[in-house]
C-alpha cells in the first residue's frame, strides 16, 4: 500500500504534527493535545476518527496503556520521505565545523575529531568508518632490508598518507633488489587504487609467471604481500556511546547490553554501514529497517566522505528513533562533505 496515495492532506498534517511532538516531548500523543495545535484547526472528534485511520495503516501506534499514540517505524519513513523540512546549520555550527575538521598529519586524528563532533553535538552516538585502504590509490612503495627474509615496506597514499608494514619473505633480498622491485612497482601501479594493484598482482603472479624474469615475479610476490588487506579492529571511530543510556527509549538494561555488545564487536555495525558506501548523499536505517536486531529501537542517519572524489568511508549518528531528524540529516550531510575536504591531498 502506497500511504501517500491514500492519506488526504488533513491526515498528512495530523501525522506530521504528531510525530514532530513525540519527538519534541518523548510522550505518547493524545487527541486532545493535538487539538489544542492551532495549525491544524480539527475538532478533537475529527482529530480521533484520523488517528484511528493512521493506526489501521500502521502508521502510529498505542503504546501499552496509555491513551496517547507513537509513530511507527512506517510512520517514521513517511515523515522523513515526505514530511520533513531539514533546518541547514546556522554560521556558527559551520564555523565549529570548519575550524576543527582541518587536515592534519594523522587521517585518523581526523577521523577522531568529526566523530567527537557528531556525538556532541547532537549527544548522540558519533561513529567515522576509517578510509577503506583498498580504495584509496597508491602514490609510491619502498622497500627496506631488516634482519634475515624480513622487508620494511613503506608505501604512500593519495600523496599524504604513509603506511608501514612488515614483510615474512621467502628469501633474503640484497638493498639493490629490493630497490629494483619497488622501481618496478611504482612505474606500473603508481596511481591506481590499492584493490585494482592487488588484482593486477595476483592476475600477473597466475597468468605470467613464465614470461616474467626472477626479479619481476619477486616484486610482484612482495607486492602481494604488502598489499594483504588483512583483518583490522580499527574499522571505525565510535564516540558518544554512553549518551544513549541518557534516552529512556534505549535505557533498558538488556537493550543497552545488547547495543554495547555490537559496537564492541564491530562486525555488524560495519556490514551495516559498508551498505552505506553506494549511497548518494545521506541514508537513514530506521529500527528495524537496519535488519540488525540490537538497532530495533534506534536510527542511524549516514553519509559518505570521499578523497579524490572516491568514496572511501562512511559518517554518521546512531540515536533512538525519536530524534531530531530535521537537525542530525544536515549536520550528518556537511560533516561529511567537510571531513572530505579535511582529507583530500592538497596539490
């Protein structure tokens, strides 16, 4: 059932105004509050008969015993998809914005500085996935004799960031070698993502050992290596968490367990927002539209960042499903665009 085609404007009006005062109050919403909205000019008869219809669509709810009503995840949608009017940031929260998203040495320093952002702000939870290091492009590789087969690669992103590793290799390599090999690897890879230069490696390492001379096929091997996406815990930035057990929606014990339990162990709340890397602007996951049981009571409210005009990562505002969405979409959305720019290589 399409609701908009069904809903006359009057019934729109009423869902509007009873969402924007859940939110606003965090109370169940009776009939006779709403008929004291002097916007909406409806008698409290007419004002019940809509409410029973918004119910019958699924739209709003009755919360155990009270009389009142609250919106339900469908209700949520339609408010946000149809209903809502965004407020842009004022001059001062863009200044705040502005000032402390600035490049600095470290990405993740960066990366810290807008999830504090996001989570003081709206006093909410503010999470940052970190730059997806297989999208990001590589600039140049080096690599340094240790002691005995291990190798010190050092290999430069996007012109700014610098990435350290050490390599368990086969055999011993002389300095001449292994300058050899990172010759080789920077004239041919020099530009390209680091997923596309991992691809390229190990198509070569099947397809062509056989035309290859020794050395080539060793940089290409130590290139494999170096290039390993491996397993990280520092997938994303989480700030803010503890403001959620400010909200007497999320303030049950096991729920809160529950939630704690997911940021600490990462997986799902990072399948969730990697969803979020295609998207075009901002992307909202309401309850259980997350299709992930420990968010059923909240809302995530997403954006993706990009350096060089590659998405590489994700930001943005985990908090109940009552929350201000007219202030956290903007916000989410110029963090975004802000945390980019902070991130992308000046030329």
């Amino acid at each position: 059932m399409n609701n908009n085609q069904v809903l006359n404007e009057r019934s729109l009006q009423l869902l509007k105004a009873l969402v924007e005062r859940y939110i606003q109050d965090g109370q169940p919403v009776g009939s006779r509050a709403l008929s004291k909205d002097t916007e909406l000019k409806l008698s409290p008869a007419t004002i019940r008969n809509v409410m029973a219809d918004l119910e019958d669509m699924g739209l709003i709810r009755s919360p155990h015993t009270s009389a009142g009503r609250v919106p339900t995840v469908s209700g949520y949608r339609l408010f946000i998809d149809s209903l809502l009017t965004v407020k842009p940031l004022n001059s001062e929260e863009l200044k705040l914005l502005r000032k402390n998203l600035i490049a600095k040495d470290n990405v993740n320093d960066v990366i810290g500085v807008a999830s504090r952002i996001l989570s003081d702000v709206t006093r909410m939870a503010g999470v940052v996935t970190l730059p997806k290091r297989e999208l990001v492009s590589l600039r140049h590789i080096e690599f340094l004799p240790l002691s005995n087969t291990r190798v010190l690669v050092i290999f430069v992103t996007n012109e700014q960031e610098v990435h350290n590793k050490i390599l368990h290799t086969s055999k011993q390599f002389s300095p001449a070698q292994l300058q050899q090999a990172a010759n080789y690897l920077n004239s041919v890879y020099s530009g390209l993502s680091l997923a596309a230069v991992r691809k390229a490696v190990l198509k070569e390492l099947k397809d062509a050992q056989e035309q290859m001379n020794r050395e080539m096929l060793d940089a290409v091997q130590m290139a494999k290596l170096a290039l390993d996406p491996g397993k990280s815990d520092e997938d994303y930035v989480l700030s803010g968490e503890t403001n959620l057990m400010g909200f007497s929606e999320l303030s049950d014990m096991e729920r809160l367990k529950e939630l704690f339990d997911a940021f600490s162990q990462k997986r799902g709340v990072i399948h969730l927002l990697d969803q979020c890397l295609n998207a075009e602007g901002v992307q909202i996951f309401i309850g259980e539209e997350s299709g992930y049981h420990a968010f059923e009571q909240c809302s995530l409210v997403t954006a993706p960042y990009s350096i060089n005009e590659q998405v590489v990562g994700v930001l943005g505002v985990i908090g109940p499903t009552r929350m201000a969405y007219e202030r956290v979409i903007p916000f989410v959305d110029v963090t975004a665009k802000l945390l980019g720019a902070a991130l992308n290589p000046k030329t």
